[in-house]
C-alpha cells in the first residue's frame, strides 16, 4: 500500500514556461503532413508520464533534473527541428503543415512538495491529481511539450505531451529515446526521418460504400460525468482467460491485444448497456512500418498505421464467445498484410480528405478504439545516471471522445505481483464504470 498523502498539503509549484530551442541552427522549413497525419481524430493532444525513482535518497550534489533534462532537448531539436515549429492548418482544404520556424518546446520546471513513495509511483493515481505533472492544455498549433516535475525524495517525473497528429505511438518512443541518449552523452541510435510523402494517397473516383446500419445506443450517453480509471490484470489472469479462449477453439498463437480486444469489447458493451439491435465497432490500429512495401526508412515518426474495423450487432457481440470474437479480429489482422489494400485505404483516406468528409467522431459508446502501448519500449530508457525507471502512464485523451478509447499500458514495477500483466485504461460514465469493474472482476 502507498503510505498516506495528506492532499490537503499537497502542492506543485510551476515555474515560468520556458520556449527551448535547438542548440545550433536548424533549416526553416515548410513541411506537409502525411494523408494519415491529416485524419481528424488524430487532432488531439497525447500525454504521458514518465516516474523516475532515486537511486540515492538525497539531493545533496546531484545533477538538476530539469536542467539535464532540458539541455537534452535542445540538443535533440537538432534532428527533431520540426517539434520547435508550429502547426499552421490551409485556408483551401483544411490539411495541416508544420511550419519549422524555430519557435520552440514550451518547457515547464515545477517542484512537488511529497515523495514520489506517497504517491505510490503514480500507480492508481487520480487522474486529476495526476494532471499536476503534465504540461497544461498547450496551444493547439503546438506539435510537443514536456514538463519536469521535481520531488523531495530526488526522483522526478516527465509529462510528455506530444500531437497526435505529427507523431504516432512508434514516433514519441522514438523521440523521448533521443531524449534519454542525449541526456547521458550518447549519439542517437536513430536518426529521424521526415518522409511524409511516403503516406500521401491518390483520390479514387468510385463512390464510398457507407454502412447503414445504424450505431448501437447506451442510456448512459451523451453524458459529462465521465470517470477514469486503470484495471491491472496478473499475469496468471491472463494465462487462464488465454487457455479458456483456445479451449474454445482459437489457435494456439493467440495474442495477449486479441483477447484483450475481445473480452474488453464484449465488457463495455454490458456495462454500457447498449441495445443489441444497434451496431457496435471495434478498432484497432495495425503499424505500416514494416509492413508497406518497400518498408518506411527506420526513423520514421509520423503516424504509420492503418485502423481496421469489425462490425457486430449488439447482440450478435453478447451472443458470440470470446473465442468467435477473437477469430474475427485475428482475420481482420491479416487485411494489412496485402499491399493493395494498405494502398487503397490511404487513398480513400485521400478521398474523403479531398472530399472534405474528415469529421471528428463523437463518443456514443457505440466504438471502441484500442491502443496498445506495451510494445512501444515505454519503461526501457534512462535519464542521465542515479535514477532509474519506475513506472509509465497514459492519462486519458480527447480520443475518440475518450470515452470510446481504451489503452492498454505496461504493468508498473513497482509491484512486482504485476509482472508480466497488463494495465486497461478507460473511460465510462460514472454509472457505467461499476458494471465494467464487476466484468474484470469476474476475471480476477
């Protein structure tokens, strides 16, 4: 258990916002974005806080954080100049550009007056407590952010703030794994890559096929009293669902995200109570890098990602077991794996873009959006020397509405009975989340 905070005593105190720059000059460009960058509802800010224990339980002679950390910046800037510039949106189609005029990061030094030890590492914390530690609501022509917190015990966090929309999960582990080289003297093993045009698509002529089926409706939404929160499944949790799941006739290679999908899917749909008749959609998004022929350059860091889609009715997803769920989504999968249809998709992407037919999706409960962010080498860098990596966090994000997106986090080391399991962050109406928890519960 954490050991108590008084919040009452709790305080951060926020120094003045500081612009970084790059440490020596940078061209000025003008840079497109990719059609992928382009999708609206990538038009959101994405945060994440990063908990560095002490090594030693002093301050005595030790290296600023903040300073380190900012000088690391500025000389990552160098070969990120883009994150100095500002985003600037065209007039004639809407479509944005960076424009890199050298503008610089917005940086902020704060200190908390506590231990990182009372806050438990940031494990199971409040989300609005947790709201201290990142960059506040930045400017929305500003592509990234970070934020250094400072704590009594010497350790300090990192809130990492970076646009959706020039960056996807891939890219910012790439960029803060420049941070933590740089910030220990090192050369960067990856250089960046621009590259946008490699994702640009071609509009085609035929008409889009639209679903008519109309989305699947929960009595608890539109609502403003939306609740955050993380459930931690166990290792062996996730080893009994696993063979459940193959018991029920999936194949032996099942992954952790298709189980994860499909019993997350089939929970939200029962605590939202949505009615059977509608329809309900899973998405979850599939990288490119690799997959894309030839192969994007290693350094790239722009969104490289295709979202597929599966449709069930309502009752058609209470109806089928977790395994039929899981079969459909491991099918999906494979969708991407044919280079005519990443290209089509780009180029309907392209379409609709051209077409002004870009809107941003409005929480209905009817969608649920998946992002994995196990897989990105979240908790595996370092900064400088005499503090190491205790934990990673996601705070929610205006996603899908947030309240249509989960994400699934890495397991924080702080407990070591976590090993090896898998955090799920969502976002429910306050009379929903109950009934979600009663559906992890029944795992546990």
């Amino acid at each position: 258990m954490a050991p108590h905070l008084n919040t009452t005593e709790f305080s951060v105190v926020k120094e003045e916002v500081e612009l970084v720059k790059p440490s020596e000059a940078t061209p000025s460009d003008v840079l497109s974005l990719s059609t992928l960058d382009n999708e609206a509802n990538l038009e959101c800010f994405s945060k994440a806080i990063y908990v560095y224990k002490a090594q030693h339980d002093h301050t005595a002679n030790s290296v600023d954080p903040a300073e380190m950390i900012k000088q690391a910046l500025s000389k990552a800037l160098v070969y990120y100049y883009p994150l100095a510039g500002r985003l600037k949106r065209l007039a004639h189609d809407g479509r944005l550009q960076l424009t890199c005029d050298t503008t610089g990061v917005p940086f902020l030094v704060a200190t908390a007056n506590c231990r990182l030890s009372s806050l438990n590492y940031l494990d199971d914390i409040d989300f609005e407590m947790a709201k201290n530690f990142v960059f506040p609501s930045p400017t929305s022509d500003c592509p990234f952010v970070l934020q250094v917190t400072r704590f009594a015990c010497g350790g300090f966090t990192i809130g990492f703030g970076i646009s959706h929309m020039v960056s996807d999960g891939f890219g910012a582990a790439q960029i803060f794994k420049a941070l933590a080289e740089l910030s220990k003297g090192k050369e960067l093993s990856v250089k960046p890559v621009w590259e946008r045009e490699r994702l640009v698509g071609t509009p085609i002529k035929e008409p889009l096929k639209l679903n008519t089926c109309p989305p699947a409706k929960s009595p608890y939404m539109p609502s403003s009293d939306i609740v955050d929160e993380i459930f931690y499944l166990k290792s062996d949790t996730m080893k009994r669902l696993k063979e459940e799941i193959i018991n029920g006739g999936s194949p032996s290679n099942v992954t952790t995200f298709e189980i994860l999908a499909a019993f997350v899917w089939k929970a939200r749909l029962r605590a939202l109570e949505l009615n059977h008749d509608g329809k309900t959609c899973l998405y979850f998004a599939t990288g490119l890098r690799k997959l894309i022929d030839p192969p994007l350059p290693e350094g790239y860091y722009g969104n490289a990602f295709l979202t597929s889609a599966v449709e069930l009715t309502g009752r058609e997803l209470e109806e089928k077991s977790l395994s039929e769920i899981v079969n459909m989504i491991k099918e999906k999968k494979k969708d991407v794996l044919d280079n005519n249809y990443i290209k089509k998709s780009i180029d309907i992407c392209e379409t609709k873009l051209a077409h002004g037919d870009n809107p941003k999706i409005k929480a209905t409960g009817a969608l649920m959006a998946l992002t994995d962010w196990r897989n990105l080498g979240l908790v595996s860098d370092e900064f400088g020397s005499g503090w190491n990596i205790e934990n990673v966090t996601s705070l929610p994000w205006d996603c899908f509405g947030s309240v249509d997106l989960c994400t699934f986090l890495p397991a924080p080391k702080s407990d070591p009975s976590l090993k090896g399991g898998v955090g799920i962050l969502v976002s429910l109406p306050r009379l929903a989340m109950p009934k979600f928890k009663q559906e992890i519960d029944t795992l546990n």
